[in-house]
C-alpha cells in the first residue's frame, strides 16, 4: 500500500458545454454526460438527456473522455455521483475525468475514487454559486490509499466488477420489460391497431367508443414541496422524499437520496401520495416518470397523480411516458429551466380507451411491472452487498 494524490492516476480532464444556444454542436454523435445523467449506485450512464454532433466532437475533441475512464463529480451534488465512461463521450464542467495511467488498472481507479467519494465532499469549499465546489486543483492533490501490484488491482477490479455487471444486466432486462410495455401502448393507443380496430369506427380521429380526458380526470393531482433545509431535525427519517436525481433510469425509486423525519413530514401533511401514484417530473429535466414504491412525499418539481382507479396505473404510466415534448411545449420557460405548473399539468389531454381495452393493457402489464419491480429490489440488494464489500478490499482486511 502507498499514498499518493489522484493526479498520479493519470490524466485529468474537466468537461464543457457547448453554448447551449448554438445548437449545431448537440446531437447524437457522442454521449454527453451531465450529473443529472448519473444513477447513483449504477456503474455506468447509458442515457444521457443530451449528445454531441460531429460538428460539436471536432470544436471540442480535446476534451474527449476516452472508454474506461473514471468521471467525478466536483460541482453540486458532491460525494454521491460518479460513473466509468462505457464508451468515448463528453462531460460537463461539473465532471472532472480521470484517464488512467498504465501503472492503474482502470476499474481499480474507478472502486478506489468511489470508495473515497465522501471525501471529495468533505473538500466543499462552496463558492461555484452557491452550490457546493471543490476546485480542480484541489481535486487534483486528494490523497489516496492505494495497492502498487497491477494484478491484485485487476482482481479487485473483477471481483467488484461481477457486482455491477449483475446489476447492469438486471437493469437492461427492466429496459427491455418496460419497451414491451411501451411497444403494446403504441400498438393499441397510438397507432390505434388495437384487438377489433377493423371494426371500429374512427370518427373526428378517434375510435368510437374512446374520449379525451384531462389528466385531472384519473384521479387528484399533488404537487410536492420541500420542507425547510435549515432544519436538520426534518431529514433523515424513514419516509422516501423523492426528487429528479431519484427518478432517473429506474420505473420504481427503491432508493432515495432523501427521507424526512415524521417532524419533516407534519409541515406538509397534505403532501403524502399513496403507494402507486405516477410521479411525473414537470420543472427542469421534464417528462421522468416513475411509480411510488410506497407511501411517501415529493418535492416541488413533481407532479404526481393519485389514481382514482388502480387499473388506470400501467396505461396512465405508458401515457405519461410519452408526454416529453408536450410537458416541455406548454411549460413556462424562463431563462434556464421548463416549468409546467399544477394547472396546466392537470388539464393536459389523454386519449382514453374503452374500460375493456384499458383492462386489457393492465393485464398484460401487470406480471411485466411486478418483475421491473422485483429486479429493481434486487438492483439494491446487489449494491448493498458490492458497498459492504468496497471497504474492505481496499484496506486490504480482505485479501484476492
């Protein structure tokens, strides 16, 4: 074991952003990657909100993030957010990526910055407008325990790495489990060929039978709301309070990165949405869409409905998936972010089937979202595991 500091790693990168107004440089040439983008626990980021053109790779090429790399985040949510790039992408000037050398196995690098990420928050100095900050240098000259032998690097690399390859596979059958769901959706509520459309007439572009209702018609709407973060005695309680960085890449929030306290919880007793209530992210990052595990709060950036009938939950779900471009056309843009109030939530259109369609659907689904669940039970059980077992491989209390 040796100490050294996390610029001996290798090279150091910090990321940009393109002008945000000068669109040419964003396509789907290269990932880019934002914190928002990262899951925390997941290993890798496969869905990022945004991409770079060809265009934008060739201005910006230098700061390319080649395959294998460790990117930390080091503005705003500190100590919780990294991920190994799994293929060449951009960043953020939030992310600082780490390239390592050849004397670094690259998934040793990335268990032993994940193992000292509570310590790069403890490097918060706060002053990247207001949001906490730790500067490149300062990230740069981080001290860090490390093994010198190469070998016993890979192994622990591999034996971590067996964790979070069970953890991506399960996440990739939710991906295909939930495209099944939405493929039906589209099948039946888009593209209309549902069981019996060759006999059903379509009057005004519509089946016979089906109506357009508002969203507020499925049941009541609830916006969420943050309790004071100046009262510590409000956080850390059991009760999940959910926020966009838990909604994305999963259906169900197992996990938050927030609970209240009963005392957190009693200044917005009118904030509880039960279990199976549709969470929809409706300021900033719109259209995340996710399934209350159980009973708990929101904050304000969610709209979520509770159903006044349970067999409305798949449909009103795969509906609500597909509202991306309409949350972001009828939201009030201000200079940085989309907000789609209450108001214009509850009065956005759905086009609703015959109850005996809409009961179809929720059978189909249902076995489909009690595995989704399941999975993502089992997603936490393995991280749970992978993070007891961390510690101890890079203290050396375990040998490999």
């Amino acid at each position: 074991m040796k100490t050294i500091t996390v610029r001996d790693l290798g090279k150091v990168v910090t990321g940009h952003t393109p002008p945000t107004k000068e669109r040419e440089y964003y396509g789907t040439f290269y990932p880019f990657v934002k914190p928002t983008d990262m899951i925390i626990g997941s290993k890798y980021t496969y869905v990022t909100e945004e991409g770079y053109s060809e265009r934008g790779f060739q201005k910006y090429r230098s700061s390319l993030i080649p395959k294998g790399s460790t990117c930390v985040v080091c503005i705003g949510t500190l100590g919780d957010k990294m991920t190994m790039a799994h293929c060449d992408l951009f960043t953020n000037q939030s992310v600082n990526s780490i390239i390592p050398s050849e004397q670094y196995d690259q998934h040793y690098v990335y268990y032993i910055l994940k193992h000292n990420l509570n310590r790069v928050k403890a490097l918060n100095k706060g002053t990247a407008s207001g949001r906490e900050f730790v500067s490149k240098t300062t990230f740069l000259d981080m001290p860090l325990i490390v093994i010198e032998d190469i070998d016993v690097q890979r192994r622990i690399g591999e034996l971590l790495s067996a964790y979070d390859d069970l953890i991506e596979n399960n996440q990739k059958q939710i991906k295909l489990l939930e495209e099944a769901a939405q493929r039906l959706y589209k099948e039946w509520f888009v593209d209309l060929h549902f069981p019996g459309y060759e006999d059903t007439p379509i009057v005004d572009g519509v089946p016979d039978g089906w109506t357009l209702r508002p969203i507020s018609d499925f049941g009541e709407v609830v916006t969420g709301k943050t309790p004071s973060t100046q009262k510590k005695e409000y956080y850390g309680g059991n009760i999940p309070f959910v926020k966009i960085p838990d909604m994305h890449g999963c259906v169900y929030p197992v996990i938050t990165e927030s609970s209240l306290t009963e005392a957190g919880v009693k200044t917005q007793i009118n904030k509880f949405i039960p279990r199976n209530s549709i969470m929809v992210s409706c300021i900033a990052t719109v259209g995340l869409v996710n399934i209350a595990v159980e009973k708990c709060q929101t904050n304000q950036q969610i709209n979520s409905i509770i159903l006044s009938d349970e067999r409305d939950l798949y449909f009103m779900f795969s509906a609500m998936s597909r509202l991306k471009e309409l949350l972001e056309g009828v939201g009030s843009n201000g200079a940085t972010m989309t907000n789609v109030n209450k108001t214009k939530f509850e009065c956005l259109p759905v086009l609703y089937p015959s109850e005996e369609l809409r009961d179809s659907y929720y059978s189909f689904c249902k076995p489909i979202f009690e595995k989704i669940y399941n999975l993502s039970l089992s997603i936490v059980r393995l991280k749970n595991a992978r993070d007891r077992l961390l510690p101890k491989l890079m203290s050396g209390e375990i040998e490999v």
